[in-house]
C-alpha cells in the first residue's frame, strides 16, 4: 500500500474510541511502546519479518493518533501523499558509504526515543496537565518517530510500502469486521 491517507482509512477501522482523552493517550502510549519493541529488536539478531512488524505496529498507531486529533491526517503529519515519497526523500540524505554502521545505529536508536519521548511528554501536559496541545510542535514530534523509523526501515532495506500492506493485512485477518475487545483477546495471529 502506497497511498498514506488510504493507509490511515484502513487501520483506523480497527480503531474503537473510547473517548478523547483516553484515546490520544492510549495511541501515545501504543506509540511508546511499539517504539521500544522495534528498538529492541534493532539491538538484537532480529528477523526482517520481526521489524518490519514492529514497524508497522508503530505506523498503526501514528495513523490512528493523527486521527483522533481534529485537524491533523497522516499526510499532513508526514508531508507526503505516498510512502514512496518519503523513502525518496530519506534516500537522498542518507550517506552512499556508511563507515559505522552500530555508531549510525545507535544515533537512530537515541533519536527516536527523544522524539518517543517528546511526543509522550507533550501529550501528558494535555490530557493530564490542561495544557493545550500545540498543532505545530505534536506534528513535528510525530513526524520525527515516522522519519526516524522509516530512515531505520529502509536501512534494513524494508520497504515503506510493504510495511504497511502487512500491516494492514494482518489487522484484517484479525478483524475482519472491526476492531472488538473479543477479538482483541482471542486473536489467533
């Protein structure tokens, strides 16, 4: 799947509400700890198939975040109208010769955990805080963990828009009719 807002359309209908607040937190925290699993897994001898699903865990949430937001979709979040946008954009930044190839590594790593953890704080001082939630700044912080991931991604060599086609499979196996907390429980894949 390459378009990003039919990507957005498709895993939000595994997406229940269970109001504002608690939806902006819970897709923050999702975000948060797909995160650390697919760090996780960048700090092991992990499977491509591992990451790419860790990967597209975290697009999940994103997309699901900038939903609930009013305002905000994934495309105006990620500046782009297709995955593959992006994957050109990062290829052009990224170095032809990689000489340290953990020194790289563990400067994605760190940088997406600020940028995990900028988003957390921002959206702790909104729902628990009363502060309002800066458009600009949460775009920015979302758009960071996507950038920093994907840059993760496509150093893997995965590809952005295989990523989210098994994604969105997966959830579809899973939820063929939508997202339920039965389904949830007894989900066999």
């Amino acid at each position: 799947m390459n378009n990003i807002q039919e990507y957005q359309e498709a895993a939000v209908r595994t997406f229940e509400s269970k109001g504002y607040e608690l939806d902006i937190a819970a897709m923050t925290l999702g975000v948060a700890g797909e995160v650390g699993e697919f760090v996780e897994l960048l700090n092991e001898d992990s499977s491509l198939g591992d990451i790419n699903k860790e990967a597209g865990d975290v697009l999940w949430y994103l997309a699901t975040l900038s939903h609930i937001v009013p305002g905000l979709s994934l495309e105006s979040v990620l500046q782009a109208n297709t995955f593959d946008e992006i994957e050109e954009w990062i290829c052009r930044k990224l170095p032809f010769d990689i000489p340290n190839i953990p020194g790289v590594l563990s400067g994605t790593v760190r940088e997406l955990n600020c940028d995990t953890a900028k988003l957390c704080d921002m959206v702790k001082k909104h729902v628990h805080q009363g502060h309002g939630l800066d458009m600009y700044e949460l775009e920015e912080a979302m758009r960071g963990v996507f950038i920093t991931l994907a840059y993760s991604c496509i150093f893997y060599g995965l590809s952005l828009k295989d990523i989210s086609q098994k994604n969105i499979d997966k959830l579809m196996k899973r939820y063929p009719n939508g997202f339920s907390p039965e389904a949830s429980i007894n989900r066999t894949c």
